[in-house]
C-alpha cells in the first residue's frame, strides 16, 4: 500500500602553505583512521543502548542517548522495529519521533509498524509518523509513480497535488510523467505540478508542449497548471529576476497562442488563467524598465 496506508603575499607565506600541506600529507592517514575508529565506536555505543532497551532500569537513558545521537542512530532503531519485544519495538518508536524529520528513512518501517500487533506499538507508530512531517514522505510517494498498478500511480500523483507546495521536491519525477502514455496520467501530473506553484517552474515549458496533447483535458489540464504556477510568482514579483521574468513572459506568450487557436477549442476559463498573469507579469517587466 502506498501512504494511505496509511539535505596573498610571496615569501613567508609559500613557506607556511608548503608545511602545512606536508603536515596535512603527513597527518592524512591518522585522520582517516581516527574518524574510522570513531564511526566504529559510535556505531558500537548505539549498539549497546539499543540492547539497554530491553532493560526497564536503563530504558530511559537509552531512549535520551539515542534521541540525542539522532540519525547515526536511525538504521539501528529501524533494525529494532523488528525485535521480539514490544516494548523495544515501542521505544524505538519513541526515539525515531524525537530524531523526527532526519529520522525519514524509517518511514517504510513506520508504514509496517501501523499494522503490529501490539497496540502500544501501532499508537506510537502514528504518532512518530506525524513527526516527520510532510516533506519527509515525497521520496517514498513519488516511487509510487512508477508503480505497475494503475490505481497507485494515479494515487501518488493525487498525493502529491494535495501536499501542494510541500511537494516541491517530486517536480522532477512528475516532469518526467507528462508523457506517459494515459492521459488520465498525464492529467493527474499536470495537476500536481499545479497545485505546486512556483516551485515547478522548470516545467513550464513541457506544459506549454502539453497545450497540443491529443486528448483535451490534458489540454484544459495543462492550461490551469501554467495559470497557477504563473500566479504563484505574484506573491513574490521582486524576486523574479530579470531573467526570470522574461522567460516566464516569454513561455506563457507561446501558451497563449496555442490557446487561441480555434481548432484546439480550449474553454475561455483556460484562456484567461494565462492570460490573466501574463498580464500582471507584462506589468512588472514595464515598471522596471522605468
């Protein structure tokens, strides 16, 4: 199931930097060495307080030494989601929603623990599920995308257009979807990368391609989505750079005459949600001109 189931001067100083590179040559290895030794240790430490879990005496030390180690910490927990125990099951639990947002990998793991059969353990797996926060989950949704059930494709691209902005970074693998072969797909993206605003930017002219698709509610779909992503820019014109501005003009002019073409036969509501910030943004371009 997909989700629903539920980051100078010469002289002297030549002679400083040639020492300090020999010493840096010279140093190099114990460095390597003592940053291996400390990974080895640190991995061996958490590994020991996973284990402390298990005991009632020590188990509140250890859910505030690895809630402090934070995502080091993360493949360990995950690996103690599987233990027999529910109450280290649900102490890893606990530990992964105070790491929160950086503990992201676990969310498959969390998924699973939605379903076990501890209810203490199925309580703490949504709470440390709302922890992550929504951005945490685009990675696992946008997989989704590429199912080959028909159902979940469509579903994560629903998903993602209900996340709105916080979907942002699934603009590339949604771009990627605007010629999939089902337009009820290609539909799906489109509103997606609508509801997203300004952040889908970069797909402004593959939308401006799809103005031309063989079905016309990819059409229609594809006229909105560069209407709402236009407007997005309005909250922030000032920062639009010249560049920008012009570019984003020069696109929905292009969008604009494909819409105009009577054989196309887009609705007047499609050709005003371009028409409207093309515009307002015509507008900007003058007043900086002045």
């Amino acid at each position: 199931m997909l989700v629903t189931r539920f980051t100078h001067k010469l002289g002297l100083k030549v002679i400083v930097s040639q020492i300090a590179i020999a010493l840096i040559c010279i140093s190099s290895p114990l460095v390597i060495i003592n940053t291996t030794s400390a990974q080895s240790l640190s991995q061996t430490q958490i590994k020991s307080y996973i284990q402390r879990l298990k005991n009632p005496q020590q188990r509140t030390a250890a859910i505030d030494y690895l809630a402090t180690v934070g995502k080091p910490a993360v493949p360990a927990l995950i690996a103690a989601l599987q233990d027999s125990d529910p109450q280290v099951r649900t102490s890893a639990l606990v530990i992964i929603a105070k790491i929160g947002p950086n503990a992201a990998q676990a969310i498959p793991a969390l998924m699973r623990a939605i379903d076990d059969k501890d209810a203490t353990v199925r309580s703490h797996a949504v709470q440390a599920i709302a922890k992550m926060g929504r951005q945490a989950y685009v990675p696992y949704i946008v997989v989704g995308l590429d199912s080959k059930n028909q159902q979940e494709r469509y579903g994560a691209a629903h998903i993602l257009r209900a996340m709105g902005k916080d979907a942002a970074s699934a603009v590339p693998a949604l771009m990627k979807k605007l010629e999939d072969k089902d337009a009820w797909m290609r539909v799906s993206v489109i509103s997606a990368l609508g509801s997203i605003g300004q952040a889908a930017t970069p797909a402004v002219p593959a939308l401006v391609t799809r103005l031309q698709d063989t079905d016309q509610t990819v059409r229609h779909s594809a006229a909105y989505a560069l209407g709402d992503i236009s407007s997005s820019w309005q909250e922030n014109l000032s920062q639009l750079s010249i560049k920008e501005l012009d570019t984003t003009i020069s696109n929905l002019e292009k969008a604009l005459q494909v819409l105009q073409n009577p054989s196309l036969q887009f609705r007047p509501e499609a050709i005003t949600a371009v028409k409207d910030p093309l515009v307002i943004l015509k507008k900007e371009k003058l007043r900086r001109a002045k």
